[in-house]
C-alpha cells in the first residue's frame, strides 16, 4: 500500500497490536495505535502467570499441528513467515533474550511478561499511541475502510488493523468490542464462549482433593464428532480441574453439563490395570491396594478414588474380589465425571469463536468484505492449546498483516 495522508490505525494495543505497530514502525509507516486501557500490553503483563509463555519450541509445521485442521490451515501463512525461531531471534534483537523449558514452553530469559511487552513497545517508539481511547466503529464508504469512530472523534485511516481481542480476562480491560465492529461491516462472528478455563465438576471426591496435582492425566469428552481426548498435568480444585490438561478440554466443551472420562494412570487401559492388578496379586496377596497404588499415585488420591467407588482403602490385594477389582481398574483410568460448566471469562485464557475464517484472506489478514481492513489475533476463530501457541498465533498475525499493508 502507497504511503497515504491517513495514517494506518491500530485498534487495540495488546500482543497483536503491539506486534503489527512495531513491523509498521520498522517500515516507516505512519501509525496510531488506539487503545481503550490506560496503558499498552496489559493481558500481556498477565499471561503466564506473569511470566508471558509467548510461544513453543518446534518449527512451524508442530505448532501447527497443535491447532483443529481449520485453523492450522488458515495460520500456515503466519506461521511459515514467522516461526518459533524466528520469533525468539527478532525478541533477541530487541534485547529479549528466552528460554525454553523443559515441557517446550518459551519464556522471556529473565521469567518477566513485562520484558515481552517492553520489546514490542521499543519496537514501535515512531507510533503514536493513543491511551483511553476506545474505538466504537470502523466507517468504511464503498467497499474500503476509510476511518475510525472513537471517543475522541473520527479519525481518517488509509487502513485499519482490528487486533482489539475479546471478553476473556475482563480484569485486563478485555471486552466484546471488536466483535461489534466485524459484525456492523457484514462479518459473521461465530458467538464466543470461554476456552482455556478450568472445568467445574460436582464430584465430591474431586473437592476433597483441593490442592493436589498429576503430572500426567488422560482427560476424553465426546460429541457429534467423535472423541476427544488430552494428556496433561491437572490440579484438584475446590470446584473441580485445573491445569493444562483440564484447560485444553475445556475448547471442546462446546455445551455442558457434558460427562467426561477421567484416567489418573494414562499409561494403562481398564484391561492392562486389571491383568497388572491379578499378577500382581498372585505373589503379595496381603499387600494393601492403596499402598500399592501409592508408588504411581499420591495416596490422597488413590484412597479417594477408592472411596468413591465403594472400595475400603485397607483391602489386600488378596481380598479383591473381581468386581472390586473391575471398579478399581475403570475408577483409576475411566471414571465418569460430570462437568457442571466451563469457567466464565474472569477465569478464561482464550475464546472460542470469532470472525469466520473463511472472510479473511489468510495470506494477507485482509477482509474479504471490507478492503483495508486487517482481523488480527484472538478476534479469529482459532484457538489453540495451552502452552504459547495462542500468543504466537497473535503476534504472527500482527506481524503478517502489517507486512501486508506495507507490501501492498
């Protein structure tokens, strides 16, 4: 796009706004970032338990393969053009230095959200931010955008990029907005509801367990569609599960109450626990359940699976009978489990829904409806699971679409 008058407006100054500001900057564009916060970057700040996992170690092609197929179709562009690697070279070169963890995460060398932010604010120093300043609509005349109504007045823009988010983290200064302003232009928006939340459960053995954790647990649902099963570590809480594999579940959770199935020992099946349960029966037959459970479980939880399922913790091996041992098996790597509701937005990392894929151009960002008008971040429909992948969809959007304005 040939240098204009108008600057290119920005709405919205968090991970994707931040990104696209600082690509626009480096090619000397005129830019105004509008954001309706008091400052820049604050979900930014938040995410990660304040350390800001802001994408995955592995090359494009895994991060990938991490999303549904609709949405990994529509991110190749982004990705391809700016991979995990990459990513953490042009942080470098902004005096970011990361690291990556053991489980793949990507943090900011020195374990602070704020370094991230601090590099894509240096970045864009030539853009012209425009704190408290909420944006209401894009106007657009004749198929193009040509300006922003905001509570400061209208301003002319030679382009738009909408990266204003969603509701999830209203503490954040999250809001509906920009879905609002996709479907006053003719954009279907897909209804968000919360993704990336704990699950709330009414098992009382689960409350029990407040506190407790697992490396590694199996968590399935079903649906229409099939079966959909995750492998993570989970948290017991007051209300039910938190952790990795409880918020990756919970983007599948379309409806609920919906029945999951819970196996707090993923390495076997109901079947291979109950052979391991015989064999292991024949030569310690006076060894307690709960004890041996205890070298793969911790015992609060093999006792209170146990429990739940009418089994006396002090039972021998020897003792078990079959449709004890039966219940043991499917209670340790099946249990039904009743989700009540996903967490509401105040506990969501993400959204599920959005702007139609198919109405923007994947290669650019580009609405296929409005031309100049640029859908960047979580405002798509398309998120991913825990672990940086939905940071590094955001800042590669950003990215891609200033690249666009700048190509074009």
């Amino acid at each position: 796009m040939k240098p204009s008058a108008n600057p290119i407006v920005i709405i919205g100054a968090g991970a994707a706004g931040l990104m696209a500001a600082a690509e626009l900057a480096a090619a000397g564009r005129r830019t105004v970032v509008l954001e309706r916060g008091d400052r820049a970057g604050r979900k930014i700040l938040i995410s990660g338990g304040g350390r800001c996992n802001f994408t995955h170690d592995g090359d494009a092609a895994a991060l990938l393969a991490r999303f549904p197929q609709r949405a990994a179709r529509f991110l190749k562009s982004a990705f391809y053009e700016f991979p995990p690697a990459e990513m953490r070279r042009w942080f470098a070169a902004h005096r970011m230095e990361s690291v990556v963890e053991p489980d793949g995460c990507v943090f900011p060398q020195t374990g602070r959200a704020g370094d991230v932010r601090d590099a894509l604010l240096g970045a864009a120093t030539t853009a012209e931010f425009r704190t408290s300043t909420a944006a209401s609509a894009i106007i657009a005349a004749e198929g193009r955008v040509t300006g922003v109504e905001t509570s400061a007045g209208r301003i002319a823009a030679s382009a738009v990029i909408l990266a204003a988010g969603g509701p999830a983290w209203p503490t954040a200064g999250a809001t509906g907005d920009g879905f609002t302003m996709l479907e006053a232009l003719g954009h279907t928006v897909i209804p968000p509801r919360p993704g990336l939340a704990p699950l709330h459960a009414d098992a009382a053995w689960i409350r029990n367990l407040q506190g407790v954790s697992l490396p590694r647990a199996r968590l399935m649902c079903k649906s229409g569609r099939g079966s959909t099963s995750v492998e993570g570590p989970i948290l017991f809480t007051h209300f039910g599960f938190s952790g990795p594999a409880a918020l990756d579940l919970s983007l599948h959770l379309a409806e609920t109450p919906a029945e999951i199935t819970v196996s707090l020992l993923p390495s076997y099946t109901t079947e291979s626990l109950e052979e391991q349960l015989i064999a292991v029966a024949a030569q310690h037959g006076q060894r307690r359940l709960d004890l041996l459970l205890k070298s793969v479980l911790p015992q609060r939880v093999a006792q209170a699976v146990l429990a739940a399922v009418g089994i006396p913790e002090e039972v021998w091996l020897g003792q078990l009978k079959k449709d004890w041992r039966r219940a043991a098996a499917v209670a340790l790597t099946a249990m039904p489990v009743r989700v009540t509701r996903v967490g509401g937005w105040d506990e969501a990392m993400v959204i599920v829904g959005g702007c139609a894929l198919g109405e923007i151009k994947p290669q650019t960002l580009e609405s296929r409806k409005v031309a100049g008008l640029y859908v960047v971040g979580e405002l798509l429909d398309l998120a991913g699971p825990t672990g940086g992948y939905n940071l590094h969809a955001a800042l590669s959007t950003g990215r891609l679409a200033a690249q666009s304005i700048v190509e074009m």
